[in-house]
C-alpha cells in the first residue's frame, strides 16, 4: 500500500466535510495580537443555525508524531468535537484521550469513524473566527477592490441572483445588466494586462535582435552575457582611441533600438581598419 500523507488524509476529511465549511491549518487568533498561536490541522464548521458544531482535526500520519504530541491540549477550546485522525497503524484507540475522538483512513481513501469525540459545549471562539474572516472573507474583499462597493456582488448575492433567474421572480433585464457590467469589468483588465504583457514581449523581441546584430559587428560571439561582452568590447576600443566621442554617445543610444546604431557601430569599425591599413 502507498504511504498515506498528511495532505491525503486532508483531501480526505474536505471530502468527509463537503457539505460544511471546511478549513486547513487554522489559527486560535489574528497573527497581530499574540507571539505565538495554536495552530489545528483541519476544521470542519457545519452550516446550520440550529445543530451548529465546530469539528477539529489533528492528523498524525507517523507513530512517533503521535506519541510526542501534547499540542492537541491547546485546539480543545476551538472546537465541540476534536479527532485524531490518522494513518492505518499509527495508534491504537485506547490510547485516545477520553475528551478525544478518532478516525483513521482506509485504503480506498476513505474516512472510518473508530472512536466518537465527545461533545463539548465551549466559549465561542471569537479570535478563531476573527482569524477566519481576515484570512478568508478579507481575502475575497481585498480581489475586487478595484470594483466600486456599490458593485461588488458578495458570493450568497451571486447565488441568490441566480435562484431568482431559476425561479423567474426578478426582471431578467436587471439581472443581465449586474452580470453583464462585471464581466466586462473584467474582460477589459483582463485584455488591458494582455496587451500589455505581448508589448513587453514583442519589446524585448527587437532588443534582442539588435543586440545580437551590435554582437556580430563587434565580433563577440559569446552566447552568455552578451551585453557585458559587448560593453568590454567598447571599452577596449576606447582605450585603444579608435573611438571618437561622437562615436561613443551613438553607442550609448542603444536602448532606443535605433537603425542607426548598429549603422554607427559598423562605421567605427570599418574606420579602425583604414586606420591600420
């Protein structure tokens, strides 16, 4: 059999959970106000108003991960039930603590209740979820900043505009109008970032082509580091004097991937041999 990992147990338990809002390494508090946080692998909070429960998880997938844990103490006020969940092999239900329960994963990936957790009435964990909406709600909020509040259209409105459409009790016109305004809202960053990464592309396109024709004409052939070769190559040119100043400001005009550079560069060569001649 496969080694079972801690990120196959999770996958696991989302699975188990898919019905609830299901969180992975949760902390007991925003990272702003303590030094140090508890920190539960998994957490599973059932929506409902009226059998509302907080289920944590701590998943061990080796022995001696399990036996050296006294971390599990600290996650009891974050929840009602808290589980050990674990790897076939990894601990034996007797050694769960009373106030614990357990579950194990099987070969076809699947979750086995072995021990029950006891329910546990606890003090809302309002650190818990302050931590829970930064990191999540907050999130959301901080992706469509760029939409006017008046705009923005939270995930429970999305849902509800299209159970209305399904139950045809809004003006369809209405409803076009909201969706149709987003979409294009987006569609237009969305092209705008397009354009502008294929200029950036095409930009650096003739850069490199006019570097590599100013290589050619001042005979470096190293493929690594062109520009450097290329600048050594001018300087020793420099220190021979077979540039005039003139010729050098040319040369520095290379960024504006002038014909006229490259035109310049051949000149300064063509002069250096008549000069030897």
């Amino acid at each position: 059999m496969q080694k079972i990992t801690a990120r196959d147990i999770t996958k696991a338990l989302a699975k188990r959970h898919k019905e609830d809002m299901f969180f992975t390494e949760v902390k007991n508090g925003p990272t702003q106000t303590v030094a140090h946080h508890s920190k539960i692998d998994a957490l599973a909070i059932k929506i409902s108003w009226t059998h509302f429960g907080i289920t944590g998880y701590e998943i061990k997938v080796s022995r001696s991960d399990f036996l050296r844990d006294e971390k599990w103490r600290a996650y009891l006020p974050m929840c009602n039930q808290l589980y050990f969940a674990v790897a076939p092999g990894v601990c034996d239900v007797e050694e769960i603590p009373d106030v614990c329960g357990l579950v194990v994963m099987n070969s076809k990936g699947g979750i086995r209740t072995v021990k029950k957790a006891p329910w546990r009435d606890i003090e809302p964990p309002v650190e818990m979820f302050k931590y829970l909406m930064f990191t999540y709600i907050g999130a959301l909020h901080r992706a469509e900043k760029n939409y006017p509040r008046h705009e923005r259209l939270l995930p429970n409105e999305r849902l509800e505009l299209c159970k209305m459409y399904l139950e045809d009790k809004t003006n369809m016109r209405e409803i076009g109008r909201l969706v149709s305004r987003k979409l294009e809202s987006e569609m237009y960053e969305l092209r705008r970032k397009a354009e502008r990464l294929d200029y950036i592309e095409k930009d650096e396109e003739r850069a490199d082509r006019v570097l590599s024709k100013i290589c050619q004409a001042l005979g470096v052939t190293s493929y690594y580091n062109k520009g450097e070769r290329c600048l050594e190559a001018i300087e020793q040119m420099k220190r021979s004097g077979g540039l005039t100043q003139s010729m050098i400001n040319k040369i520095q005009q290379i960024n504006q991937l002038s014909g006229a550079l490259l035109e310049s560069v051949r000149n300064t060569l063509f002069d250096n041999r008549k000069a030897q001649v």
